[in-house]
C-alpha cells in the first residue's frame, strides 16, 4: 500500500469522519490538460503528487458546491486524493487548536469569523493564492492566513403563491401588504441573524461601523406587524413547503429551492434594491500541515476562475471579482452592485451592540 493510502486509511479510521475520493495514483508524471491555469501550475503538481494526498477540513461535499469542486480537482490532478470532513466552523478551529503540535489537516474552510480565530491562535500559515491581489481586502488576511472563496448574500427569498406583489426593497418590506409574512433569524443566536442586520444597516444609511440603522430598521418591521417570527436555525425545510411567505436569508438557499428542490417560479429571489450584504465564507492554508504542496495546490484551483465558476454553478457567488460566468449561470446569479461585502472583524465588535440593541428595539428588553 502507497504512502498517501496508508495516511487516508489511518486518517479515516481515527476520526471516523472523513471520506475520501478514490482513485489510482498513475506511475509517471502527467502534464495538465490545457496547459497551465496559473504560473508554476505544473511544478506545484508534480510536487504535490508526491505527497499524493490533500486532508481538506469542513468541506462537507453538500454544502457550497464542494462535491463538484472535487470532482474536477481530481479530474485535472490525478494522482492527487482528496480526504475532507464536515466537522462545522468553530469545531474546525478547535480541531486545528487540539492539533497543533502534530497537525492532521492540511486546509481549512469556515465562516470568515472563524477564520479570524484560527489566525489569531495561530494554527495557519501565510499562503496568498492565485487571484488574491483580486480580492476586497475585508475579504483576505494581509498575509493571507486567510481568504475568502465565495459569498453567502443576503436576499429576500418571497413565496409568489403567498405574496401576490414581491417587495423589491428594505422600505417596500415595511409596507401593509406584508403583514405577518417576513421570518428571519435571531441575531442573538444565528451568524446569518447578524448578517441580516447589517445588511439593512447597509439598505438604510448604515455601515460597518454604524450597524445602529440596521437595528432600527428591524425594529420598525415588527412595530409595523409584518414579522412572523424569527427562528432559531436555518428554516428551508418549513419555506420549500410553502410555510413561510418571506424569509430574509440567504441568496443561495432561495436559488436552491427554485432550481433543485421544486419550487420553481413558487420562489423569488429578491436582492434589495438599496444594499445587501455578502458574508464571506474563507479557508486557509494550515500552518505545518502533511501535505503542503497538495494544500496549495487545491487553494489555488478554487480561487481559478474555473474553480470560482464551479462555486456560482452551485449558487454561491465567486469572492474573486470579474470572474466571467457561463450565461446559463450568470442567468441564475444576475449582477448584484449593491451588495457590500461584510467586514468580519468589525463584524465581530458590532455584535455586542446588535445583541443588546436587536433585544431593545424588538422586544424591549
């Protein structure tokens, strides 16, 4: 049994969560297909086949396309295994943390917040990939400990068989025509309950530094009776059956929901006219992992433009910006200039004040 097979079958035996793709590692060295997609593409192949493995934490391959990126790295790398697990973004970070003096992992994904965890204990390394320089900057580590590889956008997912005229802004939403219709989740409890907040920071005056409108404005939209409720946890399964008339969530679920889950034109998928706000979902380069050439070469094939396009093609949208799109999923994802990208480290000091002034305004307290 080859060295890299030895590594996934003690790996997956330990953890007992992690899967891996299978294939034969060939006997020589194989050019790429089409030549290079960056420079130095070919050497950091050939060095990577040589550790013949890549251990890619939390890349659970339901969520963000992740199976379909697989797929195509191994069919342009083989030779190259992919091993990952869906462990959640702040158990990645412990994960990383318990590990840390014999790491197992070799990248890392996660919510950008977690990211910022991670770099601050100090378990990844400095990688700046290809397409990084592209970037907004709230959306990398100057070093690169961390960079953002798509976005979860803030949008109004309306049920058309519930609501006959679909809000097309933050200020249409406080109209009578949508009372007891909107759902949303808690800021308290829920990361996208935070986004949501200042994503109408964002439609209403507000920005990263003043997410105070952002509060108001939630707080005009129950004062009007247009709120239902706000929940705790994710609730797609209660809005692809037709129980929620309009969930201000994320973007990719409503898309999900129109075009693989049944509901069709049942579903539209509305960014507000004024501003929306991109959260970014990052990954990093762990700090002395196995397998490092391997590491690198799967961050730099998804921050390609051809690995930016297989993140739209499962309805997130590329963190790289000009990345030209297929017209079939550019029709699915329409251009979006109002959405702001979210800054997690400011993010992460306004969320005391969004707590308590989310509790103020919504329920008094």
């Amino acid at each position: 049994m080859s060295l890299w097979k030895k590594t996934a079958a003690a790996l997956m035996m330990a953890a007992g969560t992690f899967a891996a793709t299978t294939a034969a590692t060939p006997a020589f060295a194989q050019p790429l297909d089409g030549g290079e997609l960056y420079q130095g593409e070919q050497a950091l192949y050939d060095a990577a086949r040589d550790e013949g493995l890549v251990v890619s934490f939390d890349t659970g391959p339901t969520w963000a396309n992740w199976a379909a990126q697989f797929k195509a790295f191994k069919a342009r790398y083989p030779g190259v295994e992919i091993v990952y697990n869906d462990l959640g973004s702040a158990a990645t970070v412990v994960a990383l943390d318990k590990s840390r003096n014999r790491p197992q992992a070799d990248t890392a994904y996660y919510f950008a917040g977690s990211a910022l965890d991670a770099a601050e204990k100090g378990v990844v390394a400095d990688f700046k990939p290809v397409n990084f320089d592209r970037l907004p900057e709230p959306f990398r580590h100057p070093a690169g400990q961390w960079f953002t590889i798509h976005t979860l956008n803030v949008a109004f997912l309306v049920n058309t068989k519930l609501v006959k005229q679909v809000p097309q802004s933050w200020a249409d939403l406080l109209g009578e025509a949508y009372r007891n219709s909107v759902v949303y989740l808690d800021p308290r409890t829920a990361g996208q309950g935070q986004v949501v907040t200042i994503a109408a920071a964002f439609g209403n005056g507000g920005s990263m530094d003043d997410v105070q409108p952002g509060i108001d404005y939630l707080g005009r939209l129950h004062k009007a009776g247009n709120v239902l409720r706000t929940v705790g946890t994710t609730p797609y399964a209660q809005f692809v059956k037709g129980e929620i008339p309009i969930w201000i969530g994320y973007e990719n679920d409503g898309l999900k929901a129109k075009y693989v889950d049944g509901m069709g034109d049942d579903v539209a998928v509305v960014i507000p006219a004024e501003a929306s706000a991109a959260a970014p979902y990052a990954i990093s380069l762990v700090k002395d992992g196995p397998n490092p050439n391997a590491g690198k070469l799967w961050l730099n094939y998804i921050m390609t433009d051809k690995g930016q396009t297989t993140f739209a093609e499962g309805f997130v949208r590329p963190s790289v910006p000009g990345v030209k799109l297929p017209d079939e999923v550019l029709a699915k994802l329409p251009e979006a200039p109002q959405i702001r990208p979210v800054d997690v480290a400011k993010a992460r000091d306004a969320k005391p004040a969004i707590d308590a002034g989310w509790a103020k305004a919504v329920l008094g307290q």
